[in-house]
C-alpha cells in the first residue's frame, strides 16, 4: 500500500504517549479563591521544572479560519474535536488488504488539516505510528483555538521593505545538493520547529522532551531529531560572530519563571523569514503538578512593527525519551539526489533528441 512519509529517512525508536492531565490539574477558570500554585525546589533551590514533558496536542500553531477572532473554544467544540481525533485514530487503525494495489489509499472520513497538507494518508503503515496528540491544549483550563496568541491566531504581517525570506535550506523542488535539503531532512534539526525556539510541536510525533538542571545551567533534550539545547544562567551572550544551531541562549530566574532569552539564530534555522536581528524570550512556569506553561515572544525591528508571541502548557510524559535514530546520509537522502539526477539526465536527452540535426533547416 502506498503511503505518504512525513520523513524519508530516520527510525524513531520510541513513540512514548503522553498524560493529558493539564485539565485535571488546571484549576477552574472562575474558581474564586485557589492558593496559588508553588512549585517544588530542587537540590539548588530552583523551582523544579525537571521531568519529561510533552507538548502534542490538537491545537494548531495559527488559528484556523473557522474559528476566527476567538482564542478560547466552547466545551462542545472542544467535545467534538477530540471525538474527530479518536475516530481518526480508529479509521487509521483499520487493517489492509493484503491483496491492495500499490496505489491504494485509505478513505478516512475525518482527516485533519496538517495531514491534508502532507498528502492525505499520513504515517507509513498504519495510523499506530503517529502520535500527534489527541486533545485541544488548555492554558489554565482555557480550551486554545491556537498557541499564537496574537488578536487574529496569525503571526502579524510583515513591515514594508522587510527583507524576503532566505531560500537557503531546502524545500520542495531544491535537489541540487544534500545541503539544499531541510534540516529535518539531513536530520540535523527536527522539522516543524520541535526544538526551537520558539519550540512547537510538529503534529506528527515526537513532541517530547526532557529537562535538566543544574546550579548554573537548564538542559533541554529534544526527542526529535535527538537535539540538546543548553542554557547558560547569569551569562552574557557570545560576541564572536557564531550562531549555533537553535541559537545563543541564556536564562535568568525571575521568582519561579525561568526567562531564556535567544539570539544569534543561524540562517538556516530561520523563523518566517528572520533570524539575522531575531531575539526570542521564552518563560518557562511550573504552574501545577502536570502543568508547564511556557510563552514566548519573537522580535526582528526589520522584519515586523512590534513583537508578538503565544502560550501553551506542557504535560507530562510517561516514561521517557528514547533514541530517535536519525543521521544525515541515511538511505534516503542519496536516493532523493540519485533520482534527481536520473530526471535531469532523462530531460537532458529528451531535449537533444528533440533538436534538429547540425546543417538542417528548422521546418
């Protein structure tokens, strides 16, 4: 049966589901007086953000049209987006002919938006190897139509004369080299931002992490593509010209907020177009047991007027993060370049075949 891959190349070797007890946890939105929530401290006397956390969900990154000025969802639309998700996971679940033809393709009747886009029929075999996420994200027990928390769910438009985006690294239709390719591709970082920052989820799988803490660092291990990101506490930012993958970040603790704050963002890890004058300010927030709120704000003065940002709330994971067994020169990435050039060499004839002979006439 012919399916569509999110990635050619790499073998996740561990899909761990996560615990969706944000809701349980957060309190009512209108619950009169709760004690606010304290967060534990660990052996430095930081508030304890260490654990393994996952942030899947059925909330889109920029709100979807039908939805469009609301942030906050109604119970029953939340109800029935979680009922679509379940039925999708059964639908995908459904076994296959094994007599099918090759082009076979599954006919699920509830297929949602990002998979629409990858092609439809997403996930190599079966729906079992996704895990996506299955509920809408809450943010204190809010139900989010988007983790953009901009008035319209979308990121704000550019300023006039804001340079283009780079088409450094790849995309559909760019096979000249191995360095052409996405980053997620060549499995150097994960596609859809997992490691950040802004960190979001691909809605794929993977969504998963892990933090480390010590007296003067906060480590922050992505499941996806097997990322570390380190952040320096009380340090200044580097001044010798090098941008490292996911960027130059370093934190400080305000009350229990971890504050990180990143810039000298590579090119190639480019956010909607900037990154040269990019800064981002993440705040991490133990805001209960099963709860992690982070927020973000991006800020480029060439690229937009003002900064903006978005929140979400990460939960728990049960268990822990496996090796995601992904590196560049698999397989996969020699056959995409071989087949381009067997197309360029198959064009190439077809054009000299079609040419009129040296000395003759054209008709």
């Amino acid at each position: 049966m012919k399916r569509a891959a999110i990635l050619a190349l790499g073998t996740a070797l561990g899909l761990m589901p996560f615990t969706y007890a944000a809701a349980a946890d957060a309190p009512a939105a209108k619950a009169g007086k709760t004690a606010p929530y304290k967060a534990p401290r660990n052996a430095f006397g930081q508030p304890d953000l260490s654990g393994y956390w996952s942030n899947a969900t059925l909330t889109p990154m920029a709100r979807r049209a039908e939805h469009r000025d609301r942030l906050v969802l109604t119970e029953d639309e939340v109800k029935k987006m979680e009922a679509n998700a379940e039925r999708e996971v059964e639908e995908g679940n459904e076994p296959t002919d094994p007599d099918a033809p090759a082009e076979h393709r599954a006919t699920p009747t509830v297929v949602r938006p990002e998979f629409a886009a990858a092609g439809g029929d997403v996930g190599g075999y079966n729906r079992g190897w996704l895990d996506p996420g299955n509920h809408v994200m809450r943010v204190n027990g809010e139900p989010r139509s988007s983790l953009l928390t901009t008035p319209n769910g979308l990121p704000p438009p550019r300023k006039a004369g804001a340079p283009a985006p780079p088409r450094f690294g790849g995309g559909m239709g760019a096979f000249d080299s191995y360095e052409t390719r996405s980053l997620g591709e060549r499995c150097i970082l994960s596609f859809g931002r997992n490691s950040g920052p802004p960190m979001f989820p691909n809605g794929f799988y993977n969504n998963n992490y892990q933090v480390l803490q010590t007296a003067d660092t906060v480590v922050i291990q992505v499941e996806m593509i097997h990322d570390t990101r380190v952040v320096r506490l009380n340090a200044q930012h580097r001044t010798d010209g090098v941008r490292p993958y996911m960027g130059d970040s370093i934190g400080r603790w305000e009350g229990d907020t971890l504050v990180v704050e990143t810039v000298n963002i590579p090119q190639a890890q480019q956010f909607m177009g900037a990154w040269k004058d990019l800064k981002v300010t993440e705040r991490f927030t133990r805001v209960g047991k099963h709860r992690l709120h982070y927020a973000f704000q991006v800020e480029d003065p060439t690229v937009w007027d003002k900064p903006w940002g978005g929140e979400y709330e990460f939960s728990p994971l049960e268990g822990m993060i496996y090796e995601y067994a992904c590196h560049e020169g698999n397989y996969a990435l020699p056959g995409i370049l071989a087949g381009a050039r067997v197309e360029e060499a198959e064009k190439a004839a077809a054009a000299s075949a079609a040419k009129p002979p040296a000395g003759a006439s054209a008709p």
